[in-house]
C-alpha cells in the first residue's frame, strides 16, 4: 500500500508538471492579449462611407463594416455621411448597428446629411462637419413629395428627439428638423424646416467643425491610426442597385411584361427566361434585405397557381385569374413595404407598383401589337404576317349548303356545342342558344363552314 501510495503522488505530480508545461504558454499569451488588443485599438479606425440613397440594401454594408471593426478591436468607426437622404426603416437599421456596436461609432458628414441621414447623424456619439456642410430637412414625406401625415411626423419628431437627449443635446433642435411648426429661438421661426450649416450646428453644440480626415483624427487623438476603408462587395452593390426604389419597379415591369410575350408565343423560350429572371432578382433581392419573406414568397406562388388554373384547367370562369392576380400584386406589394413599414413606405410602394402595372399595360400593348410586323417572328412560325380573311377567300372548312335541313340525332349535349350524327357522318354542331340533351332529334339551320347550327326537331 505505501509503494502504491507513494507511485500514485508521483504520477499526480508529473501530470501537474505536464499541464504547466502545456498550458503556461497559452496563459502567457492571453496575458499578453490586452496590451495588444489596446494597441489595436489604438492604431486602426474604419471609415465606413454612407453615400447616396439610404435604402435597405445600405444597412447590411454598414451592419457588417462595423462588425469587422469589432473583430479587428478597431479604436473608432467613423460613418462618412454624404446622403440626401432616404428610407425611414434602412436608417432605422444603421441606427441599431450603431447603438450596438462594440467600437465608438463617430459622424463625419461630408456635405450633406439629410432627411434619413441625418437620424444616422445624431446616433453617432459625435457629429464632425466640414465646412460649408449641413445637416437636417428631415421631415418625412409621401411619394408625391408632399409632407406625411401627421401619426408619421409625430413618430419622426420623437425619434429624432430621443436620439437628441441620450446625447445631451437640445432636443426641440432635432424636432425643428422634422416639424416646421417647431421654433427655436436664433435658428429658425415656426413655419419653416430647420437645416443647419456647419458654423450653426457648432454653436448649438451640434457638431464639432473639420477641415478633414487627417484633422478628424487629430481631434480623435488617432493621428497616428491606420485607416481602413471598407467598400461595398460585388453582392451588396448589386442588392442596393435591385432595390433601389427607380430599379425595383423597372425590374418588376420587365419581368411581367417578358412572361406576357413568353404567354403569347408558342413555347417557353428567351422572354419566359428573361421575365422569370427578372422576378427571381426583384424576389431575391428584397428577402436578403429583410423586406420579403417566406409569406410573400409563398402568396406569389399561390398567385402562379390560380393564374395557370384560369389558363389551363377552367379557362374564362374568371374566379381564379383575379385570385391569381390579386395574390401576385398583393405579394409584389408587401414586398416592397416590409414589416415596419410607415405611411411613407406604402406609398411609395404604391406609386412603384403603379408604375409597374401602367408600364406592363402599356408596354404589353405595344409589344404584342409590334410582333406580327417582326419578318423572323413570322418566318418562324410563332405569329402570322398577314391575316388570313374570308373576303379573300380564306376559309377554315369549306362551305357545305347541301347540309341545311339535314336531320340528325345529338350524340352529346349541346351547350351550345357539341357533336351530332347525320346519317353515316358525325358533326361538330352548335345550337342556337338553347342546351339540347343527347338523343335529341336536330336540324341544321345553317352551315357556315365548318359551323353548323342546329335546332331540335319539333
């Protein structure tokens, strides 16, 4: 027992003494790792720019910059602000990235900050301008350029002044953006939109003015920083340019416009391609910005179905076309609006889907009118060149007067067509309106061609 005790402590021992070994260099380095993550911090700041339109296909650019200046320990994010501004719900995205961002976030607005830009402004922890720059005219409004009703400005103005106080800022500044009815004493009279200039939002205490980037970073204490400028991929580029708001609707009216034509021709060919594609795009797009989901997808598909029911299975009843149409649009719609969409939103989605259907109509018009006139097209045997009228004697079954006031019996019913027999010959006839049962004695009353017209025999 003793030599066994005795084995046993010196097996513990030289398992302790292999665990040391093992894990003091790993200890050392994560000692090692706050000085070097401190350093980190203090030599790299990413300059993320905001330009042009904000609209939905920005936030995911912004969202991941600020993602890779976390995992880099960068010491600042600054947002390079140039932006007349855009989509409420897009800034309302940069707007939480930026509140839950590990690295302090910073504004630099380069020109302009308007509207939606300027919401993304006031989150930053500080506003930098160059001079001759402004920031404001953030009030919302409708499609047509008119100003959003007032449930819409109300929850502007409360934004804007939230984001206001949690800075320490004078909040009836950030309202008098949104709200001309608000006045504030030595900037603007009520009645009027309040912007302000660069010299103006320093002496409120609104931002800090900069001749530059390299002044900026004095005035971080980052002078001596590593700059990194992040730049939108070749997949975020092409998800802003499919959703901007004067592509979607292009997008959308050359997709349906192509499945039209493609309805129009005899087999699936080039412009069922390019209309699939151009839904696929429109569709794909808006799910990887968060405005469509699986409910809009799933509403589309239904739509598809209802339509190729009406075409297919039981055309001109008419039920399922306006369900299929209905489904289709309603799709098209909610794509565009997403799920916290403001009155602004929906209205522009509906002057974008207006415009797509006025352009379908029209364009469909046009096109399926030009394609008789296409030589190839013709020679091709998808369309006819010429029509084929009976005044010239064209004819799709000739004439056969011998055959009025033959009798027959019906073989099916007629309603009003159908088929009846005469003697040794089965003929496709019509009745006069009236739903004629089998076994039916009839009379053809006139044969016009391949039409023959019946009645029952009295």
């Amino acid at each position: 027992m003793g030599m066994r005790a005795t084995l046993r402590r010196r097996m513990r021992g030289i398992a302790l003494a292999c665990l040391l070994a093992v894990w003091a260099p790993v200890l050392a380095c994560g000692s090692s790792d706050g000085p070097d993550r401190e350093g980190a911090r203090r030599d790299v700041v990413y300059r993320i720019p905001v330009h042009g339109t904000i609209e939905l296909g920005l936030a995911p650019f912004v969202e991941r910059s600020l993602r890779e200046a976390a995992a880099a320990g960068a010491a600042a994010a600054v947002l390079e602000i140039e932006t007349p501004g855009g989509r409420v719900d897009a800034a309302q995205r940069i707007v939480n990235a930026v509140s839950d961002s590990e690295v302090p976030v910073y504004a630099f607005i380069n020109r302009r900050a308007f509207s939606a830009g300027a919401m993304i402004a006031l989150a930053t922890r500080k506003i930098y301008m160059r001079p001759g720059s402004m920031i404001g005219a953030a009030t919302p409004v409708t499609g047509e350029g008119e100003k959003a009703p007032e449930k819409i400005v109300s929850a502007m103005r409360s934004e804007m002044r939230a984001l206001a106080e949690a800075r320490g800022l004078d909040p009836r500044i950030a309202e008098a953006m949104v709200d001309e009815e608000v006045g504030v004493e030595g900037l603007v009279e009520p009645g009027k939109l309040l912007t302000l200039t660069t010299e103006e939002a320093v002496r409120v205490g609104y931002a800090v003015e900069t001749a530059d980037w390299e002044t900026l970073l004095e005035d971080l204490g980052l002078a001596s920083a590593e700059t990194v400028v992040t730049e939108v991929n070749w997949a975020e580029g092409l998800v802003r340019f499919l959703t901007h708001p004067m592509v979607a609707p292009l997008l959308l009216s050359l997709g349906f416009l192509a499945l039209l034509v493609e309805l129009k021709t005899a087999s699936f060919g080039l412009a069922g391609l390019v209309g699939v594609a151009c839904l696929a795009l429109f569709f794909g797009a808006h799910y990887l910005v968060g405005l469509a989901g699986w409910e809009e997808l799933i509403l589309l598909g239904v739509g598809f179905v209802l339509l190729g029911i009406e075409l297919f299975v039981v055309p001109g009843l008419g039920i399922f076309g306006v369900g299929g149409v209905a489904a289709v649009l309603g799709s098209v719609f909610l794509s565009m609006v997403g799920s916290s969409a403001t009155a602004v939103d929906l209205s522009q989605a509906a002057g974008g889907l207006s415009f797509a259907i006025v352009a379908v109509l029209v364009g469909g018009w046009l096109v399926l009118r030009s394609l008789a006139r296409r030589g190839r097209l013709a020679r091709s045997g998808i369309v006819l060149d010429q029509a084929l009228e009976s005044q010239a004697g064209y004819l799709a079954a000739p004439a056969r007067p011998e055959l009025v006031g033959a009798t027959g019996v019906a073989i099916t019913a007629l309603r009003p067509a159908g088929v009846a027999q005469f003697g040794d010959e089965r003929l496709d006839v019509v009745s006069e309106g009236e739903w004629i049962e089998p076994g039916t004695p009839v009379r053809i009353v006139r044969a016009e061609g391949y039409r023959h017209v019946v009645r029952p025999v009295e």
